[in-house]
C-alpha cells in the first residue's frame, strides 16, 4: 500500500490512462511504427523527440531525459505531487479510490478527492449568499463589487461569494454529511478553545481560488469594511500550497500559451480587471512573493516571457526588491531551453492594476507591457537611480549596490555585458568593473532562493532534472555523487545515482565502471519486463557486487516482490513491479522508462551471458584486491601466513578467471 491506496487500486488508475490520450492534449502525436511521438511539453524543441508506448504505458524524452507512467506525467505537467495525480487520473477515468489508514497513524486522513468537493460546495454556498442574500452585509459585499466595477456578469463568471459567518457554512455542509474534520482539513472551518467548530471566514467577499483544472481548493476572503487582515487566505492544506498555487491560472493557461507570455500580479481584483480588460493571461501570486515554484508552472506555458507587473506604491517598491533574489544563471543565455526571461513593469502614479486599467483601458497596458524591461536591467536601472551618479561617493555607491545584483550570475556573459553598462553609468574603467564582478560573492538571499529551487524541484540551467539518476551520453553512464540512505530508500525519496558501493572500484577505470553499471541496469530492466526470470535469477541476484548502491537497492526490491508474491501466490507482473518501484525509486523512473523501452523479447536469452560478465568482473575485484592488501602487508616488512595464503587464493582466482573469461568468449562467438 502506498500514500493510503493499495496497488491493486494505483494500478487499476495507470492501466485504464491512456498515455496517448494525455498527451494528445497538449499537442500534436506522429505516429512512427507502433509508437507515438510528440515534442516534448517540459523543454522547447521543434523536432518530435518524446516517445510514447501505450502498451508498455510508459514514455520517455530522448531530448532532456525526462520520462515514466501516465502518473508521473501528470505529476509534472500539472505541478501535483504522487496522490494529487494519482486522484485526478482516477477521477478522470470514473475509478473510484478507497483511502486506508495506514499503519502508525491513529487519525484517518480526508480524501483529496472528498475535500475538493467540499471545496466545491463551500464556492457554490459563498456565491448563492452573495447573489440572493438580503442582509446588510450581503448588500455592502455588491455594492463593494460594483465600485470596483466587479459587478454585473462578473460575479458568476469568477464564482464570487459573500461568507456571512455565525456558523452558516458548517451547518450547510454538515447538512451535505462531511464531517467536522473534513471542514476543517480544507481549512473552511476552524475549531475553539471549546471545542466548537465554526466559520473560518466571516463577512468577507469571498474568492475561490481553482488549480489547473478547474477544482476549487481554496478560498481568498476581503473583509467588509474596515476589518484586519483585509485580506485573508486559507492556510495551507492537503489541496493548496500557496508557494505554487497562482489565482487565475485556470482562466489563463491557454492565453498564456498562445502568446508564450504571462503577466503576473499581486490582488484577486487585479487578475479579474485585466481579464475583463482583455489580457487574458494574467494571474497572481497567493499573499507571497513570486516563488521559484512559481517559475516553474509558469514556464510551462508561457515560453517566451514572465513578466512582473509591479504596483507603483511602497508594497510594489518591496516586492521587486524579494523577484530580484530569484536571479540565477536560468536567466542567462546560457541555460539554452531551460532560460528564463523574466521582466519587470512598475504602473506610474501609485496605480495598481485594476485602478490602471480602470483609468487607461487595457490598450494602455498592453502598451507598458510590451516595452517591459528584463529584470536584470529594471533592478540595475532600480538600484541606480536611489543615488545621485554626479556625487563621486554616490556613484561609487550605486555601482556596489547595481554589481550585487549580478552575484549569482557573475560566469555568465550577459553579467558581462550588464557591468559594461554599469561601468558606463558610474564612469567605472570596464577592467576594474570587471574585477570587481569576479571577486563578488554570491550573498544568502541567493543560496536561499536557489535551496527553495531545489526542493521544489525546479530544472537547473542546463534543462535536466537533478535527480535523473542515470543519463545517457555518447554511450556512457553519468555519475551523480549522491548519497541513499535507508531512510529515504524506504520513504521512496529522491536520490541521486550513484554512491559507490565497493572501494575497490574507485581504483577500476572510468570506462570499466561505466560499462559495468550500464550492464547492471540493463540486468535489472530485463528482470522487470521478464519477471518470470528472477525466481531463476534469485541466487544470482544475491552474489553480484553491485557497483551502484541504488541499483544494489532495486535488485533487493526485485527480490523481495518476487518472495511476496510467491508466498502469497500473486501475481508478479511488470505493471505490479512498476506501480511499486514508481513510489519507493522516484528519480529512477525517467530512466527506467527508456530501459524497458529498449529491453527486446530476444534480450532475455542475453541474460545468463550478462550475469557472467557481471561475475566476472567480480573475480577481477577480488584479485585486485588481494593484490592491494599483499602490497600493504609489504609495505608493513611483516612476512606472516596471511601473504602466503593471498599468494595461493590469487593463483588459484587467477586460474578460475582464464578458465571463465575462455569459456565466456566461446559463449560469446
């Protein structure tokens, strides 16, 4: 059982997605043999290079290495983790999901599934209030609504709601039988010091916040009146994640995708004016800053350009000060297809969005927009222009403040066209600006932004995902020096590639450990499409020297699921294996999903000649080895019985291994 769903069940959900379907969506298939191919979503390419295998359910990108199951896809292309995809594919193909408890826990969990709906009622409760109540308060929600011209269509368009409070929405939701806990899970509802469960929001117009398709899983509520906060958002949940969640994505993802641009801003109100307004692709951040996340489900629509449109008060002012620690080297011409361009507009007058709009029409924005100034050159020009460049000190200032901006890209050549610049500006020699940029250092703000692009799982610059654990190139294994411990085996974390399992093979050579790893993989691969194979494989699987420490994990895995199904008479197939190895190896399934690709019905013949090869490197080992601790023991000046009985196990290896190697090259020919 995995996140509270049995395999029986994750499997059901990954049989009955069509990969084909899926991606259909998103654009174009060409079909080539028995196989679909299609350009790749997650990385700008003109030529076709993702392929995908309804049968085998699998698809792989030859162009940046991503890859794996119907729900790993989803998990990436919609920014959910393992249970929001695995739901969303469930609800989608009418399956329905029976969440367990799981062992260690003494609370049940509510039901992602179970909470969006509540979601979805809570909305259509919010917004039968605002539309029909009569209260005073319903009537000062409307006539807020009209002042800021959110009046007429707009209210059902964007399911605007009023929550009057005292307990109404619990007793409304109780009557539709969810239970307190649920309520409060969703974080519509709230429990006192009593004991009392009542209304987390109370006489505030209410605005539900939608993921990306179109499932309310939060609420942004404005007081009536004077009240604080003045604007109140639903904590965090198992639905919403305020760091990746953006208001109107939903709206907007297919103007952003037509235009290859996304315009971002800070207020519910601001989103809805713009649409009204005719810029369709905006969306705003949930009471944060723009997060790397952010970046990330942005640049999935919009390829060409992110741009920020600031408010012209204080609160704007501080805001582009938090976008300019997100500048890394994804903002560089370097990064290639991974590249980020991010641009920055401050609104004149102190105006925000809506007021602009409000005042100039959508035309005049559009206008701002499109001479929007990469963020780069608006935090420069920013900096530059809080010191007065006639003043010598001044100047002096300026230039420190504007170059430490740069840090975090200060390898790159567009750093070095930006210190030209500044090197201008504040009359600085373009030697010494340029000396000046090397001795940068990179300050906290930075690291911390690029922590938070780690553990969101953001891209680095060059396109390939951290964690790809094994990546082909020019014919040879990558190794990642990464660590796997126990723990994050268990938890089916992320982990790199490649610990070394044996300190003797840090003396083998490059090409030696590359061959031996990929033959190690190419094993295991043919051991999942063949599980037939490992019961007869098992005593072999048990001996070999595994010089990879995940892949010494995934072969004990293979083992163990062998034994459970044996003793418990299941079935052992490929889509039981891989609905098992998507939750415990996370980062090994891109890989693994070009693997199996390649794995042909005649490779299964191969094995025994594999696990040779496999032996018989592990007797070179040894004799390496040996021949290491005779060296020792020399070196030592001792004369003892343990080099005399080296001296024999050597001679004899050495016999066994001209004896195998003959025998293994016969086989061969």
């Amino acid at each position: 059982m995995a996140f509270g769903y049995s395999d029986e069940e994750i499997r059901r959900v990954r049989e009955a997605s069509s990969l084909k379907e899926l991606f259909a969506q998103r654009g174009a298939l060409v079909k080539r043999g028995g196989d679909f191919w299609c350009c790749c979503p997650f990385h700008h390419e003109k030529t076709p290079s993702l392929k995908i295998d309804d049968v085998l359910g699998l698809w792989h990108c030859f162009g940046c290495g991503a890859g794996g199951d119907a729900i790993s896809f989803v998990e990436r292309a919609e920014n959910m983790n393992f249970v929001e995809a695995l739901e969303y594919l469930a609800e989608r193909a009418h399956i329905p999901l029976q969440k367990q408890q799981q062992s260690g826990k003494n609370t049940p969990t509510s039901s992602t599934l179970t909470l969006k709906q509540l979601c979805k009622d809570a909305a259509e409760f919010y917004h039968c209030q605002l539309m029909r109540l009569t209260s005073e308060q319903a009537q000062a929600a409307r006539d807020y609504l009209s002042s800021r011209q959110l009046g007429g269509d707009i209210p059902r368009l964007w399911n605007l709601g009023f929550a009057p409070g005292n307990g109404t929405l619990v007793s409304y939701l109780r009557s539709k039988s969810y239970s307190d806990a649920d309520m409060i899970a969703a974080n519509v509802a709230l429990k006192n010091a009593n004991g009392v469960v009542h209304d987390r929001f109370f006489n505030r117009i209410m605005f539900p916040i939608f993921d990306v398709s179109d499932n309310v899983i939060a609420f942004g509520g404005r007081v009536i009146g004077s009240g604080q906060p003045k604007y109140l958002n639903t904590s965090e949940s198992p639905l919403f994640h305020k760091s990746r969640v953006l208001y109107g994505l939903n709206k907007a993802k297919t103007a952003m995708s037509e235009k290859g641009e996304a315009i971002v801003v800070e207020g519910y109100t601001d989103v809805i004016a713009l649409h009204q307004s005719g810029i369709t692709h905006a969306v705003a951040t949930l009471g944060t800053a723009l997060t790397s996340q952010h970046i990330n489900v942005l640049s999935r629509y919009a390829k060409r350009s992110i741009v920020y449109l600031f408010d012209g008060d204080n609160a704007g002012q501080h805001a582009i000060e938090r976008a300019l620690q997100f500048i890394d080297d994804r903002f560089t011409p370097e990064a290639g297809a991974a590249r980020v361009q991010l641009k920055a507009v401050t609104l004149p007058d102190n105006l925000d969005p809506a007021e602009f709009v409000a005042a100039h029409g959508g035309a005049a924005l559009d206008a701002l927009i499109a001479h929007a100034q990469p963020l780069l050159l608006f935090g420069i020009e920013r900096r530059l222009s809080k010191y007065n460049l006639e003043n010598p000190w001044e100047r002096t200032q300026a230039f420190s403040d504007a170059l430490s901006i740069l840090a975090p890209i200060k390898h790159s050549l567009l750093a070095k066209e930006y210190v030209s610049l500044l090197a201008d500006r504040c009359n600085v020699r373009t030697d010494d600006a340029l000396k000046a940029l090397a001795a940068l250092r990179s300050n906290s703000a930075v690291s911390s932004a690029m922590r938070e692009r780690t553990r969101s799982g953001m891209p680095p610059s060059s396109g390939v995902h951290p964690s790809a654990s094994m990546q082909s190139s020019s014919g040879t294994f990558k190794q990642v020096n990464a660590s796997v411990n126990s723990e994050s085996y268990a938890q089916g974390t992320q982990v790199g590639f490649a610990r070394r399992v044996r300190s003797s093979q840090a003396q083998s050579a490059p090409g030696k450990t590359t061959n031996r790893a990929r033959i190690e993989f190419s094993v295991l691969c043919i051991l999942i499409r063949k599980p037939e194979a490992i019961g007869r494989a098992y005593e072999q699987l048990q001996q070999i020297k595994w010089s990879v420490e995940v892949l010494s994990q995934l072969a004990s895995f293979l083992c163990e699921e062998y034994k459970r199904a044996y003793s418990t008479h299941a079935a052992c197939t490929t889509d039981v294996l891989m609905s098992a190895l998507s939750q415990r190896f996370v980062s090994l399934m891109p890989r693994l999903s070009q693997g199996l690709m390649s794995v042909k019905d005649t490779d299964y013949q191969r094995l025994s000649y594999l696990f040779e090869e496999l032996a018989i490197g592990d007797l070179e080992d040894k004799i390496i080895h040996a021949r290491g601790r005779i060296k020792q023991l020399q070196a030592l000046g001792e004369n003892n019985s343990e080099r005399d009985q080296l001296f024999c196990e050597i001679s004899s290896m050495q016999k066994e291994l001209f004896e195998r190697k003959l025998k293994h090259q016969q086989s061969r020919g």
